[in-house]
C-alpha cells in the first residue's frame, strides 16, 4: 500500500513542481511531467529512508517529493538541453 501513495503523492508533486519550475527546459505534456514527479516520490522515499528520515515502509511526505520532483524536472531539463 505504500508505493500506491508514493505514486499518489508523486502524481500530485509533479503537477505542483511544474507549476513551480516553469520554463522551456521542462517536459513537455502533462503525462510526462506526471511520471517524472512519481519517479522524484519514489526517490525521495528512498533517499529519505537511506537517511533515517523516514521509517521501512514509511512514504516522502508531500514537501519531500515536491522537492524530489523538482530535482528531477531539473536534471531533465538538463539533460533535454544538451540535446
């Protein structure tokens, strides 16, 4: 149950990230985004649990995977710039 509200929060996180992070080195279209801001959820939870932040089974609170989604809208925009 708890990737299920990781992807929840991860869709959530990256409609807010790209409202955040506007520009043209973002993804284009809405799915995309919403896949990178699950993948940024997913890393935050891991990263967090890594750290002691988070507790085995516990998901990134909501701030956690904005930011994580944030990070990999950047890395992104990034990588879609060298192009």
């Amino acid at each position: 149950m708890g990737i299920i509200w990781t992807i929840i929060i991860g869709f959530i996180a990256g409609v807010v990230a790209k409202f955040i992070m506007p520009g043209d080195n973002e993804p284009r279209g809405f799915i995309l985004t919403t896949i990178l801001g699950i993948v940024g959820a997913v890393i935050a939870t891991y990263l967090g649990q890594a750290l002691g932040w988070y507790a085995p089974g516990e998901g990134a609170g909501f701030i956690g995977a904005v930011v994580g989604a944030i990070i990999i809208l950047f890395v992104w925009g990034l990588i879609a710039r060298r192009r």
